[in-house]
C-alpha cells in the first residue's frame, strides 16, 4: 500500500512516526560503513590504523557544530544519544552549582521528555534539589511570565524543551533564556533540543545556552549515537587522575577514564556511528538551506486537511488538533478524536498505517499523556489522540492513502458512538 519509493525501507505500511524515529539515510549508512572495515582504528592510536578515525571524528564534530551554528567544534561532545546527554548535563551541572554555594534550585516544566523529568525526579527526591514545575498554556507553550515568577535567589539550573515532542510547539528558548540569565548571571540553562534539531533551526550559542543536545536516530542516523553541546566559556582543562589536584578538575564529565572528547565523555570513540551523525548533520544543514521543511509542512497540512476532507462534517466539532496553530514544528500533527479511544482507531489502521498515540517512548500504558493532561485537554478528547509525524521520505501520495484510512476507521467509530461523557 506505501509509496515511499525513494525509502531506504522496504514496507507495506505507510510510515508516519518520524517523531519517533527515522530510518537510516542511505547516504549516512554509506558514510559510516568504511568505519567498521577498512578504517577500523582507534581514533586514540599514533600509528596509522588511527590516523583516518581520527580525522574523520575531528570532520564530525564539525558537521555537528556548524548545524547548530557554532564556530568552537570541541564544544560538541559524543554521547550514545540525548537520553545519556541530559542526565549527565542535568545531573553534573546541579551538582557543580550547589557544591560552590550557588543554590539548590531547579526550574524545569511538566511536559519535558521523561529523559528530563526522571533525571530531575532522581535530583528532587534522592539527593534533595528543591524543583518547580512550570505549567504550559493549553498550547503547550512555556511563557516568559511563568519563568520569571519562577525564578529565586537560589536557582541554580533551567532546563526547558525548544519543541514538544507530542504535539510540536516551539517554546521561545532564546527569551527563556534571556530572562533567566538576567535574573542572574549563574544560573546554567539547559534546552531539549532532541526533537527540533534537523528541523528548525537551533543556535545555543547566540541564544545564550550553557547545554543543548542532539538524538541520532531523530535525524536520520542509526540509534546509539548522540551529542551534547557544552557552552565553551564552562569548559576546563581535563583533569589529569593520575594527579589528582582539584584544582584541575574537570567540572562537566560524569564519568571518569581516559582523555576522550577533552575528558567529558571518556570511551574509545564509536567511530562509525559518530560519521553517521556528521553525515546526516551535514544533510540537515542542506534541508535547512534550501528550506526542504517548507514541502514537510504542506505535506503535514495535506495530511490534516485530507484527514477532516473525509469525516462527514458532523463529526468535525468532535476532532481538536493540539499544539500551538502556526508556531509548532513543520512535521507535527497531533489530533485528537474525542469520545473515541486511539487503540479503537489503531487497531484498525495498524495494518496500513504507522503512527502514534502519544510519545513512543513511553505508550505503552493506557492513561491520558502527561502533556495533553498539562495542556488541559479533556480526557474525552485526549484518550482519541494520534500524533501524526511526517518525514524526509514522505509522499504526497502516502499522505493521501494515511489520510483516507484514518478518516475511514474515524467515521467507522463516530457511527457506533453515542458520544456518552466519559469513554
């Protein structure tokens, strides 16, 4: 039934759960190949097994530096994904803050990725960091006033989302920032970039945040590989363990070892997964440029329009998008069906089409999202939600196939409810 010719993926199903991840691009997979035969080397070896890995990381961090838009390449570090990324920013800098005195508060908001509200649960409730949870307006959007009301002589760390990863708002990071910073001068911000990177742009340094983070998998890269950004004006010299001064100390690694990535991340580097990265940094950048997201977003609209074009009218005052209206990233369609559960509506378009009903990392349990109840969607509504993710290999074509299947099983339903008040 797919059409997704171009794919480096060979299915039936039409695929609509970029949010979740993306297929490896051909030409990242071709990239990175070389790296687990003939350039096998360790990156860290004088001799000349070591010197191609060790040109090729240098090449990566590059690509990765100039997409986000920042000259100083060694403030890109490689992790195995943002997951590892934020709980070692989260947790080092919250650390490093209270222990010169500065504060033991925390500012971060309901609807972060659990990557972040786990790691922050983990600070609150183990080793006794006071947090505030900042509430969204209805469109998931985290505004200045809140920050600022927020904000206390003891605050120490901001960590705030640039997108959502469920229903696609765009918070104001660079405001967020500002104001954070004004408030005072120490305190370190930190935004979850994983969604956003690839598909907007993303510029930590001239919006002036300490910490960002970039997901492989979320740009076209295998899973497993990731990266942080790290302000340069925060970075020491590495510590030398073998004389243990405190005075060199590293402030921002977690874990401890030999010199790898200047000492933050020490590990023998995963070359190839790290060229896959670079290669398809390098192929965001070229998206970008030449604004590719602006055919994502029709076809995005597409979806929605073709979606409601096939519900009989009727049922249209019982069908919500969630998110922000314009200011939301260009691949995102969360909608929610009301009165109609998502796994009625997903047990009959599975065959056909992939999606989700709320983020993909954590749908397993049947309970209303997190983020939609923190937006104050009814549950009525909010227990109908699919979101809905287009990508690099979408087609119009796929678009118009999705969208008659999930009008068809809608109206199937809406014609066997009575529309009760509780589900």
């Amino acid at each position: 039934m797919a059409s997704q010719s171009n794919a480096p993926f060979s299915s039936n199903i039409i695929y609509l759960d970029y949010n979740a991840t993306t297929p490896v691009d051909k030409e990242v997979l071709n990239a990175m190949l070389p790296y687990f035969t003939d350039h096998f080397g360790n990156a860290s070896s004088a001799h000349s097994f070591g010197a191609k890995p060790r040109s090729a990381l240098s090449s990566a961090r590059k690509s990765i530096a100039s997409l986000i838009n920042v000259e100083e390449e060694e403030s890109i570090i490689f992790t195995s994904g943002s997951t590892e990324a934020i709980n070692h920013i989260l947790r080092v800098a919250a650390f490093k803050q209270r222990d010169k005195g500065l504060g033991d508060h925390i500012i971060t908001t309901k609807i972060e990725h659990p990557a972040v509200l786990e790691t922050v649960k983990f600070l609150q409730h183990v080793h006794k960091f006071r947090v505030t949870y900042l509430q969204p307006d209805e469109y998931a959007m985290i505004h200045v006033t809140a920050l600022e009301k927020a904000l206390q002589p003891d605050t120490v760390l901001v960590s705030i989302m640039h997108a959502n990863n469920e229903v696609g708002t765009i918070n104001p990071i660079e405001s967020l920032c500002k104001t954070a910073k004004s408030y005072n001068k120490n305190i370190l911000f930190h935004s979850d970039t994983s969604q956003s990177i690839g598909k907007i742009h993303v510029y930590p340094k001239e919006w002036g945040l300490d910490f960002c983070v970039v997901a492989g998998h979320k740009i076209y890269a295998p899973k497993g590989i990731g990266a942080m950004y790290i302000n340069p004006e925060l970075k020491k010299q590495c510590i030398d363990t073998r004389a243990y001064d405190k005075s060199d100390i590293q402030e921002y690694n977690l874990l401890y070892g030999a010199k790898q990535e200047n000492g933050y991340r020490p590990g023998t580097e995963n070359i190839a997964y790290c060229v896959a990265l670079g290669k398809a940094a390098e192929l965001s950048i070229t998206a970008l440029k030449f604004d590719h997201m602006a055919t994502i977003r029709y076809l995005r609209d597409l979806l929605y329009e073709e979606i409601m074009s096939n519900i009989p009218q009727r049922y249209h005052s019982k069908i919500k998008i969630n998110g922000h209206p314009y200011i939301k990233l260009p691949n995102t369609l969360s909608i929610s069906f009301g009165f109609i559960r998502n796994t009625q509506i997903t047990k009959q378009i599975f065959k056909y089409v992939a999606c989700s009903t709320g983020a993909a990392c954590h749908s397993g349990d049947i309970q209303l999202s997190y983020v939609l109840e923190a937006c104050g969607l009814s549950i009525n509504f909010g227990m109908g939600t699919l979101r809905l993710s287009v990508g690099r290999y979408t087609t119009e074509k796929d678009v118009m196939l999705a969208a008659k299947v999930i009008a068809s099983a809608v109206t199937e339903l809406y014609s066997k409810t009575r529309f009760a008040s509780k589900l």
